[in-house]
C-alpha cells in the first residue's frame, strides 16, 4: 500500500495507473482514473485533463499556452498539460492557496 500523502501525480497509460511519488518513484495499479478520483479528497488532488491527476501542493509551477490551456510543472520535475476545460478549476484551485 502507498499512502496518500507520498501521491504526486497520477498519470493513466490504458488499463493501468502509474501513481508517481514526489521522490519519483513509480507505482502501477489496475483501476479506473475515474474510481480512484472518487476516493481522493478533491481540495489536495486536481484533473488536470482525461489521463492525469495532481496533487495541487506538488505544483511548482504554472505556464500559459496557446489556446487557454497551461503547462504545469510538478515538483519532481515531470510536466503535464491542462486541458481547456480544466484550466478555469486549476485557477480557482491555485488562487484559494
């Protein structure tokens, strides 16, 4: 079992997660994006877009892109962008911090 509080990001690569620490260690699990996204607590976790889910404190950085969309860079150095739809919850997320 990994503990919640050592989540950095989630990513979905098909049928399975890879949950990534904030030492960048790499775990794999059978499960739906969507099931584990129920089981997070929604003020420290954050849809970034279809595949990947953030913890928001592990978010160091955040750049604009063409088109409304962002590119967020994660404490451990991976990097993610943030679908349009997402972009107006990602700012309403970081602003309450």
């Amino acid at each position: 079992l990994l503990p919640v509080a050592q989540l950095s990001a989630i990513e979905s690569e098909g049928d399975i997660l890879v949950l990534t620490t904030a030492d960048r260690q790499r775990y794999y699990l059978t499960c739906r994006l969507k099931e584990l996204e129920a089981r997070l607590d929604p003020a420290a976790f954050l849809r970034l877009n279809r595949g990947t889910i953030v913890k928001i404190d592990q978010i160091t950085s955040l750049s604009p892109l063409p088109g409304g969309t962002y590119q967020v860079k994660m404490n451990h150095g991976q990097e993610f962008q943030v679908s349009r739809q997402q972009a107006r919850m990602l700012r309403e997320q970081l602003l309450k911090i």
